[in-house]
C-alpha cells in the first residue's frame, strides 16, 4: 500500500507539472499577443495616415489636425509626434519599451516594480526575486501575491522593460534606465 505523503507529492507534483505547462503556454500567447497588438498598431497608424492624406485640407491649405488646433503646442514646436502608443495611453496595457518611452506609460504596480529594481541596480544589489519584491512592498509574502508579482514581472520581460537572466531573477532590460519614471 503506497503511503499518504507519496501519494501527496505525487499529486503535487502533477499539478505543478499542469502550472509549468499552463505559464509556457500564457508566456507563448503573451509573446503572440505582442506580435498581433504591434501589427494592429501599425495598420491603425496606416489607416490614420491615408485618412489624413485624404481628408481635404482648409482653404489655408494648413494640416486639417493643425487648423481645428488637436495637434498640442509642444508637438508643432518640435516637429515630432509622440512616441506613446495608443494602448500605453488607456495604461490597461504594457506597451513595447522603446528608447524615450516614460514609465508614466504603466500603471502604478508596474512603475513600483520598476523602481524598486531601478534602485536596486543604483545600490549594485543585483536582481530581486518576486518574493523580495512582496517583502519590499510591504505585502503579506503569500503565494497568490508572488504569483501575482511574477506574472507583472514576466510581462515587463516580454515587453522588453525587465531581464531575467537567472530564473525568476529580475533586473532592468539593457537601457531602461532612469528616475522619477523616465526611462
């Protein structure tokens, strides 16, 4: 007759097997998911661009965007247009880092994991765990809060604002960088 703590850890071990199946497959659908909101970003800039191409212009022959004045100040000084994706704006998503993006893009959650890292690397303390993150944070340091931490975590991995270069070890992506939320 088998024992009751073999009998245990066999079960515990077949439902970490289905939680290690179940995050590759989210960190697979999450990667699908960046690929797809990136194509939909840049036919909706498409769209945008013939709509502004065929859209008649004023009698001034001034940008239509400029003459009804939704175009901001700071924008026609410079030149540029902002470097914010759409998705960034609504801050229900996390955006691809790109050189220049703020951390203002991310929620609150994010833009603590961020710091604490971004501090982290400033003391040369190297990369923190998601339960050190918990700890740090003041949370009860449980597994539904870690896990929780983990998954905001590997987010900003694949959104390319984190490294984690040992497993479950995490640190600011090569040039993410900043304070006050700047990168």
């Amino acid at each position: 007759m088998p024992s009751v703590v073999g009998l245990l850890e066999q079960r515990e071990l077949g439902a970490r097997r289905r939680v290690d199946e179940l995050r590759e497959e989210a960190d697979r659908v999450q990667a699908e998911l960046a690929v797809a909101e990136r194509e939909w970003k840049e036919w909706a800039i498409a769209c945008s661009r013939v709509g502004e191409v065929l859209a008649p212009a004023d009698e001034s022959g001034q940008d239509p965007a400029r003459a009804e004045g939704t175009v901001p100040a700071a924008e026609e000084q410079s030149g540029k247009t902002p470097r914010v994706p759409e998705a960034a704006k609504t801050k229900s998503q996390v955006p691809m880092w790109c050189e220049g993006l703020a951390w203002s893009v991310l929620s609150v959650d994010y833009q603590r994991i961020l710091r604490a890292l971004a501090d982290r690397a400033r003391l040369h303390q190297g990369p923190l765990t998601c339960q050190e993150m918990a700890a740090a944070f003041g949370m009860d340091v449980v597994p539904a809060r870690v896990e929780a931490l983990r998954s905001k975590a590997k987010r900003l991995v694949a959104r390319g604002w984190l490294a984690e270069r040992q497993p479950g070890r995490f640190t600011l992506a090569q040039g993410v960088t900043g304070q006050g939320g700047v990168s």
